[in-house]
C-alpha cells in the first residue's frame, strides 16, 4: 500500500478548518456589536422583558451544556447518549427560538426605534444561527447512529458541538449587549 | 496509529444514481420550484395591498428557496445532504466531460468550473462595459432612455467585474486548480464543500444580472447610502447576488487555506512554500476576515430596505456604511492584486532562468500588505470627512506602497541583467508591471487629500483603478493562462501570435485608461450618462479604444481556446520550471502524482542543475 494519510492528521486538518471558520463567522456578530455600541451606546430600553431574555439565555447555555457532555459521551463510546444528548440539545434550542418568536410576536420592544432595530437584527442573526445549529445536531445525531461513531471516529459530533458552543457564545454575548451592558 | 475512516465515508454505494436530467438542469427546475414555494409561503403571511404574488420581502425569501434548491439540484442532495444524515452518498462523478456540468470532488475540475463561470462573467460584464462605453461617445443620452438603465449597467458591471471576476480568477479559478499541484498534495481539505462552492458563483451572477427586473438601481458597485434604501428593488438582488458570490469566495478560501497547512507534500517547508501559494495563503486570511463583514453589512443594509429599518437611511447614518463599506472595500483591492504580484515573481526567474531575488523580502511585503490594507479604508471617503481626520490615512495609504515595492523590487532584482526568455507569458508580465506601476503611483496622489478632494469621483479614479485591476491582475491572468497552458491542456500555443495578440490588448488597454485620466482631470464626472459637449472629442476616443480592447480580449480567448484543443502537443515542461506542478504529467492524472512526491530544495534557484524535487513513483500494477 501506498502511505495513506494518518486519520489524526486528516482530522487534524478538518479541526483546524472548522476553527477558522468559526472565527470568520466571529466578524459578523463583531460588526453588529460594534453597530450596536455606535447606535445604542450603553442603552438598554425599559420596555425589553429582563425575564424573557434571561431564559432564553439560560435555555442556550443549559442545552450548550448537554452538547458538551454528549460529546464526552461519544468519547467515552456511549453512542446512544452521545445521540439523545444531542436530540435534547436540539429541542431546548427550540424552545429557545420559540420564546424568541413569542417575544418578536408580542411586539414589546417597537422595532422603529434605535433600540429596537438593533435588538431585532442582533437576536435575529444569533437565532439563525441557532437555526442551522439545530439543524446540524439533529443532522449529525442521525448519522451518527447510520454510521456508527465510535470513541475514535466522531469528527461530525466534534464539529457540530463546535458550532452549538459559537453559537452559544455568540448569542449570549448579545444578550449581556442587549439586556445589560 | 493508521485508521481506515473509509467507514464514515460511504462513497462506494452499489446502487449509483442514475440521473435522469443533466445536474445543471435540475439545478435549474428545482431552484424555480424552490422559488415559487418560499415566495409564495411569503405572500401568503405577509401580502401587500393588491395581493402581488412577488413583493421585496418574498423575492428575497423565494432567493433563499432557489439558492437551496439550485445547490441540492447540481448535486449538493446526493452529495452533502444525503451523506449529512448518514445515509450513503448516490453521488457519482462521471468521467468524461459531464463532470464539469455538475458537483465535483476534484480541486482541478473545481478550478476550471471556476475559470470557466469566471469568464463567462467576464464576458458579459465586458459586454456591459461596451454598452456603457457606446452611451458615453455622445454628450447627451442617445443609446439608454432612462439614466436609471445607464447606472443600473454600470452596477451590474462593477460588481460582476470585482466579485465574479477580480476576485475569483487568480484565487478560485487558478488558485484551485494549482495550489494543490503545487505543493505535492493529491486533494483538498474540504472538497466536496469547495465542489459546492462553485456553484454558487452563478447563482450570484444570474442574480445580479437579473437585477433589473426588479426595478433600476443606481447606486453602482458600492451601494452607498442613503440613495440605496430609497432605490428601487433592483438592489435587493444587489446584496443578494454579493453575497452568493462572497460565500463562495470564502468557502475556496477556506479550503485553500487549510490545504496549503496540512496537505504539503514531504520537505514542503515554510521556507521552501511557492510564492503563489504564499500569495493565496495572504488572500485566503483576507477573504476570511472581510468577506463576512461586507456579507453582514450587506443584511444591514437590506433589513433598511424591507422592514424598514433605519441603520444607515437619511434617519440613521450613512457614513457608518461608507465605512464598513470601505473596511471591506481596501482589503478588496488587496485581495485582487496579490497573488497577481506573486505570480510575477513565479513567472519571472522561470523565464529568466535565474535566481529570484531577495524570495524572503517578496513574502513579507505580501504579508505587510495584507495586514495594512486593514488600516487605510478612509482614504474613499475623504469627501466627506474632516480634515483633522484624513492624516493617519492618508499616511498609511502612501506607507503601503512599501511593503507594494518589495514585490517590485524583488520582480526588477530578478530581471536585472538576466537572460530573459522573451515568450509570451514574459511580455505580459512585463506589460503588467509597467501598468501597475501607474496605477500604483496614481493611488498615491489620491491618497493625498489635496488632490483626492479635486479628483475624487471623477474618471481620474476610474482610470486608477482599472489600471490596477485590468492592468495589474487580469493582464496577470492572461499571462498565467499562457504560461501553464501547457500543464492545463499539454499543449502549446502560438508564442508569435500570443506576442502580437498581447500587444494588442497592451494598446488598448492603455489608450483607453490613460486617456481616462485627462478625462478627469478635465472633469468628467463618474456615475453620469451625459456630460458637457466640451469633453466629447476625449470620450469618443477612449470609447474606440475601448472597443479595441474588447475585441482584443476575445481574441485571447479565442487563441486560448484554440490551442486547448488544437494546438500542437508541449514537451513536458516547456518553461524548464522547477516548482511541483511540472513534475506530473500534462494535463495531471486524478490523483495529480503518479506516486509521491519529496521536495528536497527550495524552488528558485537556478545557478545549480539539482532537481527540486522527486516523484517516487507507484509501483506498476502487476498484471
Ligand atoms: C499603492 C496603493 C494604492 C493606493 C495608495 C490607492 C489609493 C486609492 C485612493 C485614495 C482611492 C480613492 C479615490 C477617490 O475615490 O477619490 C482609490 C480608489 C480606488 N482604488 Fe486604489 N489605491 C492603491 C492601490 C489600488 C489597488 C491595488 C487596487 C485594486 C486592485 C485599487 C483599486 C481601487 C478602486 C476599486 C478604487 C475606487 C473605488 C470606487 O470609488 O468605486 N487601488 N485608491
Ligand atoms: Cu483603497
């Protein structure tokens, strides 16, 4: 045989990759926080509901932690609680998003104003985010059960526990710009 | 530990597909059915008074439907959808011509896809700029009714031109096919993602040249605000069409650059790396920082159009757009001409067969660029700043021209009192020197706030920067696509009638551009499809030039082309170069090397006959 590749160098390449694709998504969520500073300063609008945010930004951190362990899991070769944590990540992600629907719904915060227009873009772009990272972890948790990850082989659930953990990051971040700072 | 990973990557099904329709074609009927869904859902929760069955919000989401089902058409299902969820990829490449019509694994047909779409675009775009042309040989409008017609063409031009053009040719198109070679690897990183990345270079180009169905637009490449978020619709399919082009710009980035650090072959060090792949390597970390933020500029600007928000309308602040226009903008112009100035030091000391001089000095002037090209963006806008603010600007912009030198320097070094091989690659090197030159020094005077504040949106600044542009990187594509012309096609082209079509190009150009700047020095103003009856004689002049230079790109294409196919075969390595691509065969089997590859010196030196580097090659199958 000719040399293959080693698995730890291709993954190696695949890690790096992802990486750096993570911090080139990073700009556009530093570009609204900039906006953000430019247009709202340190303005936080009495109408925004604290409570609502506060959820929902426990929501993201609670289902991050899930995705973290389940990635453990799989190191530790339990596939299937690799698979069910990621599933239960995704549903409280859900439930994230909804409460932001509902939120959008209520129309609390008027999206003519300063304050609003940068809320709505902010949460808006976190969400989407949150959106394909939902669709990722549900994507990954059924091929890891078609191809059967092991505790050697998981590079999907790496990745998409990557991206669940920017994306948690990133919509928390924009929670302390919107609700606090 | 040497682990198998074939499992997760089920690519061998028994059962291949068997496609019924041309991948292209059911891009096509699935992205028109993608569109008449999501924009349909959307006027059904969100209709507007007389019930249209297309509004800018649904034509934006219907966008997002036909995208996603243009990529899942030309094979994104089969190919990334399918194997996503576990199931086996039915995906299968064909291996005949077909290959080129769907998605592809193969960094080399994924390069000349991109060459390919790529000067399609350029074709249009050029034919675009023949009709602005053609509007501007009379003072008064004569050939467009509506000026709205006249800027949306010169829109639809300048954006095709940078983002279709300018920014993939050098780093998708060549970069793809020859990085790899380069560098002895047999595959990309992220292949069947770069595979996808093509295609949405046409998604974009048909998007913006789609445009004006939905209304005339007028802002031009730069989308400036306020007037974009009171134009018509057409500027939605403005950012849209950006930013289908921008994605795929940074997903060959992307992979390019992972590629180049994990997939060198043995003894491939840092200081042995090719200078066009340190060109790419720069280019990719700039694609990878910008590209996303002229994207979310771009959303920004497009939730001013449809909610309506107020970011950057008369309401909020425009000027914070002409920044993050600019901060993206700079480095943009970076990102096209770099690995043109690392493929003049490539091409040089082949041709001259000596050693390139100060190597070292050449990478880092790349490197200062492109971290300096960050810091200079308010040198647009000028015009509307205070004069306490211009200094640090207008100082980095002139510093830059340093670290610019260097590649210079190193260029001239090599060809002092060398042998030089005059072919045809050498004379448009040589022709592209010479046209960056100018345009390098006239970006100098602009950066002077004195003379900005003069010449600013005249045709000085139209003339400065297509000298830098079309002189400096597409003089340099031409002449990469003569010199590895043979490793593309094994075949030669004619070198006498490549000097004379070279030349042509050379005369036109320069009597189109060089013209432009007494044009506005004289005050011709950009954006405008009449002017005072004073400037005509100047405009009829460039614009027949500019028909010359039209005509003369096409003959390049068509001697190109020629020669592809027909041309009489090459010898191996025609050139006598010494970097990795060469030492396959012409044009290179799949896997690029018939057996391993093992670089054992530097590239550039040629006072010694060591060969670079080995090919140890694969044992024969025994029969
Ligand atoms: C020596 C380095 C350069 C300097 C100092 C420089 C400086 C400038 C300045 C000051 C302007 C603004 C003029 C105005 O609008 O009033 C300008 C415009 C422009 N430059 Fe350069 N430039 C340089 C190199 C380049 C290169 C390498 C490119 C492209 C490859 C380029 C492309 C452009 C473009 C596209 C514009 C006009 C954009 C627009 O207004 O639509 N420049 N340059
Ligand atoms: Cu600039």
């Amino acid at each position: 045989m000719a040399v293959t590749y080693a698995k730890d160098r291709e993954i190696a390449a695949y890690r790096w990759g992802f990486r750096i694709f993570l911090v080139s998504q990073s700009v556009p969520f530093i570009l609204i926080f900039a906006d953000w500073y430019m247009f709202d300063g340190y303005y936080v609008s009495p109408v925004a509901s604290k409570w609502l945010g506060s959820i929902e930004a426990f929501f993201g951190l609670l289902s991050g932690l899930i995705a973290w362990q389940a990635l453990q899991a799989i190191r530790a070769g339990h596939l299937m609680a690799m698979i069910q944590g990621f599933r239960r990540a995704a549903v409280i992600g859900g439930a994230q998003l909804v409460l932001l629907a509902y939120q959008w719904g209520t129309r609390f915060i008027p999206p003519g104003t300063r304050y609003g227009e940068v809320y709505y873009t902010l949460s808006g772009v976190s969400g989407f985010y949150e959106l394909i990272g939902i669709f990722v972890l549900v994507a990954i948790s059924f091929r890891a059960a078609r191809v059967q990850f092991t505790a050697h082989y998981h590079w999907d659930a790496e990745a998409a526990e990557y991206f669940w953990i920017f994306q948690m990051v990133a919509g928390f971040l924009s929670y302390l710009f919107l609700y606090w700072i | 530990m040497e682990q198998q990973i074939t499992q997760a990557e089920a690519r061998n099904n028994p059962q291949p597909k068997v496609m019924h329709m041309a991948p292209v074609l059911r891009g096509l009927v699935w992205a028109t059915i993608g569109f008449a869904i999501f924009d349909l859902m959307t006027v059904a929760v969100d209709p507007f008074r007389g019930r249209p069955l297309v509004t800018e919000p649904s034509v934006v989401v219907g966008w997002v439907g036909a995208l996603i089902g243009w990529l899942m058409g030309v094979g994104g299902y089969e190919g990334v959808i399918l194997p996503l969820f576990g199931s086996p990829s039915t995906w299968v490449e064909p291996k005949n011509w077909r290959k080129y019509f769907g998605l592809s694994t193969n960094h080399k047909v994924i390069g000349l896809q991109y060459l390919v779409t790529s000067s399609s675009i350029f074709f249009i775009a050029g034919m675009d700029a023949m009709a602005i042309r053609y509007e501007l040989m009379q003072p008064s409008m004569h050939f467009f009714t509506y000026t709205g017609q006249y800027l949306t063409a010169v829109g639809v031009h300048g954006s095709l031109m940078m983002f279709g053009v300018g920014t993939v040719v050098l780093i998708s198109g060549l970069g793809n096919y020859f990085v790899p070679l380069m560098i002895g690897a047999k595959e990309t990183v992220f292949s069947r993602l770069s595979g996808i990345g093509h295609w949405l270079l046409p998604a974009g180009a048909l998007t913006l040249i789609a445009s004006p169905l939905l209304g005339y637009w007028d802002t031009g490449w730069r989308g400036y605000e306020p007037l974009a978020s009171q134009d018509p619709g057409g500027m939605v399919f403005y950012y849209l069409g950006i930013f289908a082009m921008t994605l795929s710009t940074i997903i060959a980035s992307l992979n390019l650059a992972a590629t180049i650090i994990f997939h060198r072959a043995r003894g491939m060090t840092w200081a042995r790396l090719p200078l066009f792949v340190w060109g790419i390597l720069t280019v990719s970390l700039l694609n990878l920082i910008w590209q996303p933020e002229i994207e979310m500029t771009f959303v920004m600007a497009l939730l001013d159009k449809l909610i309506p928000f107020h970011f950057f309308d008369a309401l909020g602040s425009p000027l914070t757009y002409l920044s993050m226009f600019w901060l993206f903008g700079h480095p943009e112009v970076y990102i096209i001409v770099l690995p043109a100035f690392a493929l003049w030091n490539e091409i040089i000391p082949v041709m001259a067969q000596k050693n390139l001089f100060a190597r070292d000095w050449a990478i880092i002037g790349l490197i200062f660029v492109m971290m300096l090209s960050g810091l200079v963006w308010a040198h647009h806008i000028f015009t509307n700043m205070r004069n306490s603010e211009m200094f640090p600007f207008s100082f980095f912009s002139e510093m830059i021209s340093i670290p610019t030198g260097f590649s210079f320097m190193a260029a001239i070094g090599t060809l002092w009192r060398a042998r030089l091989r005059f072919t045809t690659p050498t004379l448009l090197v040589l022709m592209a020197i010479f046209n960056f030159v100018i345009g390098g020094l006239t970006g100098v005077y602009l950066a002077d706030p004195p003379v900005n504040l003069q010449v600013h949106d005249t045709f000085f600044v139209i003339a400065h920067f297509h000298y830098t542009i079309i002189g400096g990187a597409i003089f340099t594509w031409v002449a990469a696509m003569y010199y590895w012309l043979p490793k593309l096609s094994g075949r030669m082209f004619n070198d006498t009638l490549g000097k004379w079509l070279a030349l042509w190009i050379f005369i036109g150009f320069n009597g189109t551009f060089s013209q432009m700047f007494l044009l506005g020095l004289d005050g011709m103003n950009r954006w405008v499809p009449a002017y005072p009856p004073y400037l005509k004689p100047l405009n009829y002049s460039v614009s027949l030039f500019a028909f010359f230079l039209g005509a003369g790109f096409i003959a390049n294409a068509i001697h190109i082309w020629w020669a592809w196919v027909k041309g009489p075969k090459s010898p191996e390595n025609p050139w006598h170069a010494r970097t990795l691509e060469w030492l396959t065969t012409s044009p290179p089997p799949d896997d690029n090397f018939d057996g391993e590859v093992e670089v054992v010196r530097g590239f550039y030196r040629y006072d010694h006959d060591e060969p670079s580097a080995y090919l140890v090659k694969n044992p024969e199958p025994a029969e």
